[in-house]
C-alpha cells in the first residue's frame, strides 16, 4: 500500500494531467483507509474488545473500503491505463459496467451478514441482513463476483484493442503493465474469501505501481533486454558479495580459531571491497553473454572479428559465418550481404524486406551493403553493426578482387588456348600445304632436270617465289603470336594502326579509353578481338561511324 501511495504522490506532482495517477492515488487512499479502518475495528472486538466505540461498524467500513480500493486498482487502472483515456472513447458502457461492479461489491459487503475478514467472521455485521434474507446477500455476492469478472474482462479486452492499434512504444508500456498484473488478476476471483490474506494481495500487486510509474513517466522505448540483463547482473553480484562474505567471516575465524570476533567482518568488509570490481565486471560480462549473447561486448565482438578476418584464408566462408554470428547474437530473422551489383553473396536466413542495413565502404569506395531483418535493436547494437560493416567492407572488397581476378585467369586461359587452336590452324592450313607443295614441286623439278626443253630457270624463279611465299606465312604467324606494333606503339596507337591499316570499306574512328596496364596476353587477346571486328565492319558494313 505504501508502493502504490508514493508511486501515486509521485505521477500526481510530476504527471498532473494523468487520469491514471489520480486514480491509482484514489485506490490507494481507499485501500489505506480501509486497512486502518479495519485494524481498528478488529482492536476494538478482538485485542481489547469495548475499548472502540462502533468497533463492528467500524470493521464492516473498513472491509468495504479495502474491497473497493482494491477493484478501483484492478479494475480502473486497467481501463484507463496508460493515458488516461477510455479505449472506446465513443462506447459508454464499459464505464458503467465497471461502476456498477464497483457499486454491487460495496452493497454485497455492507449487506453480508458477517464482515469478509477471517478475523471476525465470528461477530454478525451490524449492517447485514437477516438470516432470513440470506438468500438475497448470497445472490448479491454472486452478482457482484459477476460484474467484477465482467468489467475485468472489459479491462483486459481494452488492454488488447490498445496494443493492436497501438505503437512500439505503447506496446511495450502494456507488456510490462501486463506481467506486472498477471498476479493480482488471478487472486482477483477468490479475493473475498479466507483464502486469501491481505498480505497476499499486495505483494502479488507490488509490481504493478513500479510498472505504471515506469509506463507514464518514460517517453521512449524500454530496453528490457538491457534491465533483465543488469538485474540477473545485480543478483549475481549480491549473492557472491554475501557468499564472499560468509566464507571470509566463517572461513578465517575457523582456521584462526575465533569464530564471531569483531575484527572479522572488518576483514571481510576489506575482501569484498576488493573484489567488487572485478567480480561486478566478470558477473556482467556474464549476464550479457547469457541474456544478450554473444554479441553483447562491441569491443570483444570488434575485437573477435578482427583476429578471425586477420586469420581468414576462405572470404567467402567468412562472410556467411559472419552473417550468422551477426543473426544468433543479435536475435535477428536474417542478415545478408550484397555486393556492388546488387548480388546477395552471404545470407543467412531469407534476404527480403530490410528492417536496417548499412553501407559497406573500402579505401573511400562503396562495395556493398549489410542488411537485416528482425525485431527492431538497440543504439548500441546497431552501432556495432556499423562498426563491424567497416571490416566487413574490406572483406567484400577483397572477395570482389578475388572474383575479377579468377574471371581474369580465366579469360586468359581462354585467350591461350585460343591463339593455341589459331597457331596450329594457321600452321595446319597456311604453312603446312605451302611447305607440302613446295616440296612437290622441288621433287619434280629434280626428276625432270634431264628433260630437253626445259626451262630450269623459270622454274627455279617459280620455286623462289613459293619459298618467299612460306617465309611471308611464317612472317605473318611469328606476327600473330605478338604484333609488332603492340611492343612498339602501345594497345591504343596499335588498334589505330590497325583501323588505318585496313584496306577500302569506311572511314574507322578507334576512341580507346584509358586502362591500366593490361598483361601481354590480354593485349593480345583485345588486339585480335579488335582485328576481328574491324574486319567484318569492312566486310558487312558500308555506312561511316
């Protein structure tokens, strides 16, 4: 009762236009009022009977007003929790049905025929009915049990109604509001009956003011991770204190003999001073990795991260590992990484609609993007996101560099055995017939040099011109593996040569931008492609560009 008046001062001076406060404060007044009242009363029958005058008028009061405070805290706080505010403003009957609970609860207690207290369930109520009207208290009883489960019912549906319209924010105030009553929502049908202490109902509803107070004053979202983990922290703190405690007083004054000496909780005052902090830090850590997980520490998690990319020999192994650290420790649905293009190259759960996402960055370029799907995070751990996105990005970049490089050799390899298939074809069909014939024609023209008529002459002229042939086929090969003008001219002025070079057909324009330095096989490769192309441009085409 005590919680529930200072939390009710308190929202009253701070929030004077929350109806809630005022409520709360008008629940905890009444619930007061009647413990008084009712304390009183039972002195006056029971401790020292006579010495109160009205003693049974005086306790009947008071368990009235107890019962009512009690609805007024279970039953209104609920409807109008957390703005005060009725959820159906435009619906009047949820008020009137929980006035009329409230309403029936005071006849029913006023018209018992014994007070609804075990203490003096002996005395006859000075304002009940008769025996022979029992049936109709009973009745009365049951009616008001009825309301109060109706109204009750009315509270928790509005409860619902606000939490599907409602925002993250109220969302979360009316998940705490909600743990906080669970408790006294289940005492609530069986509070009247001598099962059930007052004691037991309040601190059954000790959580609920702590909860209102928190939902009315605070105006963002509540880190409930954060608070779960810094209580299980505290708790563990507080038992290895007490622990540390116990062991140093009866450890020491057992090996020293001197069990209870005064000097001893100096002692051990001295050993838990000391080992406070590294206890409190190493039970944190804990708490965290245990409520949190294993991503709860940016710096060791930054730190983790760096050794396992400085270790890494498989990027892309990495990434995806990454990404699922990132997913388990965070509590998130899926985490992926896209590429510059667009390419998702590591996910883990189903890429889709993003929730949050960063810019993966290397040497002052973008190289990507990380992105998540999930249950919205903290500042810190969306920070850590950031962070880790920066080592991240180099990973990207290096895994980029190593695709380009892998599609390079490839498209070496393709070029080599290209200009492997047009050697032996040249050499096949160009030099090898030339070479064949001209052997023929040698061979016939030794067989034939006793012949008369013969011009010898022109026939070795004829055989000359043939050799000159195969030398210009080997010339024009010996040319084909590395154009001269490519060691001679570079890749630009070589591909202009090569379009001035080109005989009839349209005027050629080589526009070759700037490129970093290309291998001797890539050169080689783009000059025949180039060559190619010329070529059937001059073949096919008769229009100038």
């Amino acid at each position: 009762m005590g919680v529930y008046l200072t939390v009710a001062l308190l929202l009253c001076v701070a929030r004077p236009q929350a109806r809630v406060g005022w409520v709360l404060l008008t629940g905890a007044v009444l619930w007061g009022m009647g413990e008084g009242a009712l304390a009183l009363g039972i002195h006056g029958l029971v401790a020292d009977p006579g010495s109160v005058p009205g003693a049974a008028w005086v306790g009947v009061l008071g368990t009235s007003l107890r019962g009512l405070g009690w609805l007024v805290l279970v039953l209104v706080v609920p409807l109008l929790f957390p703005d005060g505010r009725p959820p159906w403003p435009q619906r009047r009957w949820p008020g009137w049905l929980v006035l009329a609970a409230l309403t029936t609860f005071v006849v029913a207690t006023l018209v018992a025929p014994r007070p609804l207290e075990s203490t003096l369930m002996r005395f006859d109520s000075p304002t009940g009915m008769p025996d022979s009207l029992r049936d109709l208290g009973d009745a009365v009883a049951v009616l008001a049990i009825a309301l109060a489960v109706g109204a009750l019912g009315v509270a928790i549906a509005g409860l619902v109604h606000r939490w599907r319209s409602g925002d993250p924010l109220l969302r979360q105030q009316l998940t705490w509001f909600g743990a906080a009553s669970a408790l006294p929502v289940v005492l609530l049908p069986v509070m009247g009956t001598s099962f059930v202490e007052p004691w037991m109902f309040g601190v059954a509803t000790l959580p609920v003011p702590v909860a209102i107070a928190f939902a009315v004053l605070q105006r963002r979202l509540y880190d409930v991770q954060v608070v779960v983990s810094r209580t299980v922290t505290w708790v563990l703190v507080s038992a290895a204190v007490a622990l540390l405690y116990a062991v140093t007083v009866g450890g020491v004054g057992a090996l020293v003999g001197q069990q209870g000496a005064p000097w001893l909780g100096y002692l051990a005052a001295g050993v838990v001073a000391v080992s406070f902090a590294p206890l409190h830090a190493t039970l944190r850590r804990g708490a965290n990795r245990m409520v949190l997980g294993r991503w709860s520490e940016p710096a060791d998690a930054l730190a983790a991260t760096g050794l396992r990319l400085k270790d890494a020999a498989d990027a892309p192994a990495l990434l995806v590992t990454l990404v699922e650290e990132a997913a388990d420790g965070l509590g998130l649905d899926a985490v992926w990484i896209t590429d510059a293009d667009g390419v998702v190259i590591a996910a883990h759960g189903a890429p889709g609609q993003a929730t949050g996402g960063t810019a993966l960055m290397a040497y002052g370029e973008g190289v990507g993007r990380l992105d998540w799907r999930g249950a919205p995070l903290r500042d810190a751990q969306v920070r850590l996101l950031h962070d880790v996105s920066g080592q991240i990005g180099a990973v990207v970049h290096g895994s980029a560099l190593l695709r380009s490089l892998g599609a390079a050799r490839e498209g070496l390899v393709r070029a080599r055995e290209e200009e492997r298939r047009r050697l032996r074809r040249d050499l096949h069909d160009g030099l090898g017939p030339e070479l064949a014939a001209l052997t023929m024609r040698v061979d016939t023209l030794r067989n034939r040099r006793h012949e008369e008529g013969i011009d010898l002459d022109a026939e070795l002229v004829g055989v000359r011109g043939a050799i000159q042939s195969a030398v210009a086929s080997v010339r024009r090969i010996v040319e084909g593996l590395r154009p001269p003008a490519l060691d001679d001219l570079g890749i630009a002025a070589a591909l202009e040569q090569l379009a001035d070079g080109l005989p009839g057909g349209p005027v050629i324009t080589v526009d070759v931008d700037p490129v970093h330095v290309l291998p001797a096989a890539a050169e080689v490769a783009v000059y025949r492609v180039a060559q190619e192309a010329l070529t059937n441009v001059v073949r096919h085409s008769g229009a100038t560009r």
